[in-house]
C-alpha cells in the first residue's frame, strides 16, 4: 500500500512538471519572488537560511504599517519546489515585532496545485506568537513531501492546559499559543511530514470544514511534564496564580493535582468541525495532549500509533480505526464519542507509575470496538473499560467521569482488562476475557472470549 501511494506522488509530481520552467535558486528573496509566481520547477541550494536576511527590522515596520503578516506567500500555482536540504531559521523575536493580531499565520500557501518536497523550518529565539501557525495549506490539491517543523514561541510553556487555552472565561493563565501546521485546503497531501513542537498549540491540524486531506507517515512530536515537578516550582506563572487550574481535579478542587503527567503542547493530529475525506495512515503520535483527536467529524485512521500521549484517540460518528495501537501510560487510550463508529485497537503492555482511571470510555449508538493486546502480551496494570460512560471534562485526565447513554454496543475485549458498565447501557454486546467489575447495564449479553 504504501508502494503505491509513493506511485501517486511521483505521478502528480511528473504531471506538474509538464510545461515547467526550471531555476535555480539560493536565496529566500528568490524564494519569496518565485513563491508568487506559476509554472515553474525550482530548486534551491541546500543550507540554513536565515529569515531575518530578508526581514530587517525596517522591513518588519513597513509590514506591520501596512499590515502584512505573512513571511512568504506561496500564492503562485502549479509549482514545483525543490527544497530538500534547505532549512529557514525562523527567529520568533520577528512575530514580536510585527504584532500580529490573533491567528495570523507566517508562511502561507494560498495558490493551487503545487508540490514541495523538502523544507525544515526551524524556530529560535525568545518571541511568541498570538496564536498563530508556522505553516498553512489554504490552496487546492497542494502536496507536501519530508516537510519538517521545530515549533517554539508559546507563552506560557511548560504547563500544557492545565491553566486554560486562551479565551476561555476559567482561564488562570492568558497564553500566546504558537502552532504548527494548519490545514485550510481541499486535497491537501501530507507525506512523510514530521512536527517536533516545543510551544503551546497543535502540530498538524484541520480547520474551515476542508475535503479530502490525506496524511501519511507523518509524526507529531511533544514533550511531558510531571504534575509533580510543576508543584515544585517556587516562582513563575503557575506559582503565581497558586496552581490554579482551570478545570476541577476528582475531589472537586480547582488546583494542580500530584500523580500525573501533562504534556506540554495540544494535540498531535486535530480536526476542527465537520471535514468530509480526511485520512491518516500509518502516523504517530508521540508525547503530545491528544494523539489524533479527531471528535464531531468522520475519519479514517489506518495503522496509525500513540506513544505517550494524555490521550490517545478521541474520535466521533462514522470514523473507522483500523489496525491501529497506542499506550496508556499518561492517560486513557481510547474516548469514543458518538454513534456508527468501527475500531480495531491493540493495547501496548506498557504502564508506568502516574495515576490514570481508564483504558477506554465509550458512549454512543451502533458501535463496534475491538480491543487486542500487544502480541497477547496483557498490560502491566489493570485499566477499566468503562462502557457508558463520558471521556472527563476537557478530556482532562484528573478530572472525573460522567455517565452516558450507550446502546447497541457491540464490543470484544481481548486485552484481559476489566469491564465496568454503567447504568446508561443497554442492549449491547460484550465478549470478554477479562472480568465485568460492575453491571449496572439493561440488557447486556456478556460472554467469554
């Protein structure tokens, strides 16, 4: 399969190379002038640019007058661009500078069918960003090829979201979020993508309702913190507001709890609304909030894995997950939220010593869920699967539980993991070889697996 889908790309890249003019570049003032223009097949000479050769503090303030945020537009179409080995040193001091207003984007790709193979973007420096994205694919059938970005540039960063997102009224802490990348487009590619973040705000990510965005082999990495080594701080931000969060712990309070672990971005790959075609095949997350947190819209994950994340997936009506794996070490590896849903998970065995309340939460109609161990290896500490139930608020994971109405479930456990259902199910299917704690189900068939 993945044979194949390399067929594709190479074909689209031939087909966009008919009838193009082919130059050579080595400067990023080549870059931007060519970025605005059709038709052409660039290459340009591997090495480390730096963005502020071209963005002076002069040109900064021209910019900002006349209200020009962007660094490139890659407003031109049916371009080629060679970019293997080329990467941009973004200094996050220029988005200080220009002061953008909220969500404004920096390098942007507005034009149409175009293919980039290559490109590292690499952020430094101390500045931050009002919620803006490194890079967003607002064209039509663009193709990104080994395309790579080190995010930073966040404020505050080292907390995750414990103290809120941004506009939110519960907000302890006001962030400046800088993310990664943003999806705007119809028929966007992603091939072979990889996002290292190190800000507050998301990796890879899809907004404005687009269709048919296709991911593959792409990776979405963060890092985590312990809830412990927060509390240990002695001055900063979360010491300033006395650790308050902005959503209660299990014991009703509204304060960092000990025992867990946070990571320090948002989610890996998100889905914003109702986007009809989106795909992932063999992506991973890796120590982000939420692997693929794709809820409220249909999706299809194929050999796909989570690796330490709070949350592994989190998906809704009619997506399909299938032949993918993930670990609860950090937090639940599954929420189910909605009706008509297909998925074929296998538990990683792994545990470790912070506290997390659940393997699994499912809710919703028509489901069907099959859960296999790692190599029929059982995990190291038993987690529950808990079947109508809701994921916590927030998807916090020190936050509690609520109870919600599941029927029609149709669920085989083959992780040897116990069972509790609550009083909202019924009328469902369960197949087991591991142990019902609690029933407090109607109509629940249950049988040995």
């Amino acid at each position: 399969m993945k044979k194949a889908s390399s067929i594709v790309v190479i074909l689209l890249f031939l087909c966009n190379s008919l009838n193009a003019t082919e130059i050579k570049i080595s400067s990023l003032k080549e870059l931007a002038k060519y970025a605005s223009e059709s038709g052409h097949t660039i290459t340009m000479a591997p090495g480390v640019y730096k963005l502020t050769d071209i963005l002076t503090p002069e040109v900064i303030r021209e910019r900002s007058a006349r209200k020009q945020y962007q660094y490139i537009n890659f407003s031109g179409s049916n371009n080629i661009f060679n970019l293997e080995g080329v990467e941009i040193e973004l200094d996050t001091e220029i988005r200080t500078l220009l002061n953008p207003p909220i969500h404004s984007d920096e390098f942007i790709i507005t034009g149409s069918n175009n293919s980039f193979f290559g490109l590292t973007i690499r952020c430094v420096g101390k500045g931050t960003s009002p919620g803006g994205t490194v890079l967003q694919v607002a064209g039509e059938a663009n193709i990104l090829k080994e395309v790579t970005l080190h995010v930073a540039g966040s404020f505050p960063y080292g907390y995750g979201d414990l103290f809120g997102k941004g506009k939110q009224k519960e907000t302890t802490i006001k962030h400046s979020k800088h993310s990664g990348l943003l999806v705007t487009g119809n028929d966007t590619k992603l091939y072979k993508c990889k996002i290292y973040n190190r800000s507050f705000g998301h990796c890879f990510f899809i907004q404005q309702h687009p269709k048919n965005v296709y991911f593959e082999d792409c990776y979405a990495e963060g890092e985590m913190r312990s809830t412990d080594d927060i509390l240990a701080e002695t001055s900063g931000p979360a010491f300033d507001v006395n650790f308050k969060t902005w959503t209660q712990n299990r014991e009703g309070d509204y304060v960092v709890t000990p025992g867990y672990m946070k990571s320090l971005c948002e989610d890996g790959f998100r889905t914003y609304g109702e986007c009809e075609n989106i795909t992932f095949k063999n992506c991973i997350a890796k120590n982000t909030r939420g692997g693929f947190e794709l809820r409220f819209n249909k999706a299809r994950l194929e050999n796909c894995e989570t690796i330490g994340t709070e949350r592994g997936y989190w998906v809704g009506d009619d997506s399909v997950v299938e032949n993918c794996k993930g670990d609860a070490n950090y937090g639940p590896l599954l929420f189910v939220e909605g009706s008509r849903i297909k998925v074929d998970l296998i538990v990683d065995s792994a545990a470790s010593d912070r506290l997390v309340h659940a393997l699994v939460t499912i809710q919703g109609d028509d489901n069907t869920i099959v859960l296999k161990s790692d190599n029929g290896k059982k995990r190291k500490t038993d987690l529950p699967i808990l079947i109508g139930y809701t994921h916590p608020e927030h998807g916090e994971a020190m936050s509690p539980y609520s109870e919600a109405e599941t029927s029609n479930l149709n669920l085989i456990n083959e992780t040897h993991m116990p069972i509790k259902i609550g009083v909202q199910a019924k009328s469902s299917t369960i197949k087991t070889n591991g142990e019902i704690v609690e029933n407090k189900g109607a109509n629940i068939k249950v049988s040995k697996r």
